[in-house]
C-alpha cells in the first residue's frame, strides 16, 4: 500500500529533547546534523540590542497535520510565512531549531545591498548574456526596493545610504570603474565613483582606500529587529513559529513529510527548507553536498568617543566593503560602534582561535589608525550558505516531491531574503506557471557544490574539503595583500 522515502538514509535520526541550550561556539553544519535544540543566540551585538524577542509559538509538544512547514526561521523562512500567508492566504508553520533568527539573520553585518549572492553584474552578462543580465536585474531591483520599503514598516534602525565599495589598493580603481561604467552605462544606475579625498572628506578616513564607487542602493539595518520585524507580520496573518523544534528526521509516506522534531510529528503535504549555511547534510538527500558552508566572523568596537569619531572623520553610517577576495564589511553603528567582519575561521574547531579576531582587530587598525587597540566588545561568527556560482537557487529541486528551496546567498541575503520569501512563497502556492520571471536562472537553474569543491564530494575524500578551502583562502590572501 504505502511507499515510503526513508530520509536521512534509511534511519530517521532518533529524536531528542533539549538537553544542552547553551550556546555552541564550534558547532558546525558539515560535523553535526542539527544546530540543536532551544540553543541560546551567539552572543552578537544584535541580540544584546534588540530588546526581548517578541513571543512565537514556542516548542511543538504534539504530532500534528497542517499544509505548508517552513524549515529555518531566519529571515528567508520568516518572509515566506509572510508572503505564504500575505498573498496566498496560507497559513504555514515555520520550524526552528533555536530561536527566532538564531543562525545568521542575528549574526550578519546588516548590509542590505542590490544584490542577490556574490557576482557583479558584469559577471552575469558574462554568464548568461545581456538580455537575461537586465531581466535579472529588473528582478533583484524589485526584491530590493520591496526590501527598503520593509525597512521603513519595521522599526529596525534603517540607513538608507547606500553602499561604498572601496579600492583597497591602486591596481583596484580601474576595476571599480569598469563596475560604475557598467552600472550607469547598462543598468541605469546612479552609480558614481568618488576619490579617496572625498570619502575622507564626507564619509570617513579610511586609510586602506584609493578611490570607491558609490551606489545610492543600500540600506544598513539590525538585522535582529528586521526579522523580528517579518515575524510579527508573518504571525499577524495567521503563521505559526515553533521555535525549539529542530527537524530531527524525515520520512515521505504517500506524499506526506512527517518530520520529526523533539516534541511531535509534524505531518505536511508542502516543506520549504530555508536553512541557509546551516543546513545539516542529513537532513535530506536533496541537499546533500549542494552547498557549501563558510564561516564569517564579525566584530563590534565599544562605542567611539568623540575624539575618536573626529579622528577617524566618521561623518556617515553609509556601510562599506572593500575589493578584496575575502572583503571586509564594515560600518559605523547607529550607537557609534564601529563593525567589522569577514571570512578567515574555516572549521567550527578552529572559529575560537584568536588569529581570526587578529585578522579583523588588525584591519581595523589598518583601516582606521586612531582605533588601534580599540575595546571590541562583542565578537562572533555564523555560517553562511555557498553554491556553486555563488548565486541563490530558489527551486522544487524534485518535480516528484513537495519540496522547495531558498539557498545560496553566499553571505548576501540580507536584502535578497525577503523577495526571495515573497518568490519561493509564489512557488509553493503554485502560482508560478507559465511567468517568464521564473526562467531566470536563479529560479530555473539547480542548486549545486561549489566547483572547486567537487573534486572533495564523496565522503572519503570529504575531510579534504576543509584542506581545499584553507589553500584557497591563501591563495587569495596572497592576490589581495602581496
Ligand atoms: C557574520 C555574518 C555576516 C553577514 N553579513 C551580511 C551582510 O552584511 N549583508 C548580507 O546581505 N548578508 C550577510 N550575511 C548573510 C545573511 O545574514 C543571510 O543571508 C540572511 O540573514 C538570510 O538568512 P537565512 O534566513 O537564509 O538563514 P539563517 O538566518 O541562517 O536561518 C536559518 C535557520 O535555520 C535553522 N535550522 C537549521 N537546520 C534546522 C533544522 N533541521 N530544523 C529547524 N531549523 C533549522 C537554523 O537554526 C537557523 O536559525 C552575513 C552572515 C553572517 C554569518
């Protein structure tokens, strides 16, 4: 009679209850095959400052039936509840294994960019043509001005200044150029470049830079709040968020996902897993060895005095990231703390070790001399969700299954979240058919490893990955830096 899909192997993982809530520095989404159970958040400046976490529906304490579950309550997960139940009248229950935005919508920079993943917008006419590089865009603008005006719905400390993407050496200006070229010339934008004098001048004195281009669309936020934010709403319409209830094991009988959490069975005929770098690789078969996670580190600064702030001429809250491979993100602090951050920690073992703090302690150095030494007061690290073209896949991976997906930011989802819930939402209510947008790559194309990764994919050779990225990040600190 009944076929089922035993997932995660054969064996569904046995369920456990919270035992340990406490914060895990060395977790590790390629080690362990949850993020746990009711964990605490990191210990971030954003949950320092975001106030009590507005109430959810707390843990799942019996089986229950119901249409859509949303894996991952981040803010990718949290919009699609909002868009489920906004635009399509469903109701969907998100499952989260901690908290509330407990992965890296609590842990990022909170740089909200024009941008869907990591490629330029040359490299998308390199990759798939011009025609099909402006429908994108036409796509991704959409996605960020619904974005920015969420930003003004939801109290979450909005900058709308922009972002400055600056040369951190000479040989970068000709580079930065081409993209202000390409950006006006081609996509309409108001993209200028500005000198390192003028960035001094009216921004701040960053010591790294040669020149940057400015692109007016950027929007600097608390990440926390903002998904606080989508939550509310999300529940407002009639979602529910069971935090505490990690999916533990998954099992498809008769087209129904029965997923297993700590305190019940949730049986449902639709899932949509947005679980970003978190995503454990048993949880399902379908997205095993897609994605590879990375770590980000980040750091806040005590605030600046005003010494400090005349020193380093800080005259805007406008984010900044640099043209380096492995960039550094950063920005002034409504509270005028300085953040930073960018990749260097590889394992969930090695995120502890103090060269990475080093890494960013030393940057600001560099960067902003006169806060040499300065206090850090909160340090951090999450893990963000790499595909292979580092670009989201937005998919049902399998016509034959009732799954969706929202993966692959490559650490730029802040933005892009939000209309990536509004789309994947679009897709589950099965009101995609037939709309040309749904061509575009990013929707039509699959989820896959990064390139370079694959040659590390079977499980034998999976240890090596690790060995893999290490070189490459010395690799790219060798073009960035020597
Ligand atoms: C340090 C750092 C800095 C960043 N800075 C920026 C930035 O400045 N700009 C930008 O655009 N992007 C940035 N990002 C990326 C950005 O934060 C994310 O792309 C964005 O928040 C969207 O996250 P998400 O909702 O897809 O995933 P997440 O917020 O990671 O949410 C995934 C959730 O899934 C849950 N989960 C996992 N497995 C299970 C399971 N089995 N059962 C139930 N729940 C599960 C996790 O607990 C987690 O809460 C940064 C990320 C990091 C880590």
């Amino acid at each position: 009679m009944s076929t089922a899909q035993h997932f995660q192997g054969q064996t569904a993982l046995p369920p456990s209850r919270p035992t340990d809530t406490r914060y895990d520095p060395q977790y590790d989404p390629l080690v362990m095959p949850t993020p746990g159970a009711g964990r605490d958040y990191a210990p971030t400046y954003w949950v320092a400052s975001a106030g009590e976490p507005p109430p959810d529906d707390g843990p799942v304490l019996r089986d229950m039936d119901v249409d859509v579950v949303v894996i991952g309550g981040g803010s990718t997960g949290m919009s699609t509840a909002l868009y489920l139940a906004q635009d399509h009248g469903i109701g969907a229950v998100v499952l989260e294994a901690n908290q509330t935005a407990w992965g890296c919508s609590s842990r990022s920079g909170g740089q909200g960019q024009n941008a869907s993943g990591r490629l330029t917008r040359s490299q998308w006419i390199e990759r798939w043509g011009l025609d099909t590089a402006k429908k994108l865009d036409t796509e991704i603008r959409t996605g960020f001005e619904n974005f920015r005006a969420l930003t003004q719905e939801i109290d979450c400390n909005a900058f709308d200044g922009g972002h400055l993407y600056v040369a951190h050496r000479a040989s970068k200006v000709a580079y930065l150029q081409e993209q202000t070229r390409v950006r006006r010339d081609i996509f309409g934008y108001g993209t200028r470049m500005m000198s390192a004098e003028e960035l001094r001048e009216n921004y701040c004195d960053e010591r790294d830079a040669h020149a940057a281009m400015w692109e007016p669309e950027g929007v600097g936020v608390h990440p926390l709040k903002f998904t606080f934010g989508l939550m509310q709403k999300a529940r407002a319409l009639g979602a529910k968020v069971h935090t505490a209830s990690p999916v533990q094991g998954w099992q498809t009988i008769n087209g129904v996902h029965h997923l297993q959490t700590p305190g019940g069975v949730v049986r449902a005929k639709r899932v949509v897993v947005c679980t970003g770098g978190y995503t454990g690789q048993r949880m399902t078969p379908i997205l095993k060895n897609k994605l590879l996670p990375i770590l980000s580190n980040s750091v806040v600064t005590r605030p600046l005095t005003d010494a400090e702030l005349n020193a380093t001429n800080f005259k805007s809250q406008t984010f900044l990231t640099d043209t380096r491979t492995l960039r550094f993100y950063y920005r002034l602090l409504p509270d005028n703390r300085l953040q930073l951050g960018s990749r260097s920690a590889i394992s969930g073992a090695d995120a502890e070790r103090p060269v990475h703090l080093k890494l960013l302690t030393d940057a600001i150095a560099r960067k902003f001399p006169p806060l040499a030494g300065i206090q850090i007061d909160y340090s951090w690290w999450g893990w963000v969700d790499v595909s292979h073209d580092m670009m989201p896949r937005l998919t049902r991976p399998d016509p034959t299954q009732t799954v969706w997906h929202a993966l692959g930011y490559g650490g730029n989802g802040v933005s892009f979240s939000t209309w990536a819930g509004k789309r994947i939402a679009q897709r589950v209510a099965g009101k995609d058919q037939g709309q040309a947008v749904f061509q575009l790559p990013i929707y039509s194309s699959p989820l896959e490893y990064p390139n370079f990764f694959k040659l590390f994919r079977s499980e034998a050779l999976a240890p090596f990955r690790r060995l893999g990225q290490h070189f490459l990040y010395k690799w790219y600190w060798m073009q960035d830096e020597l």
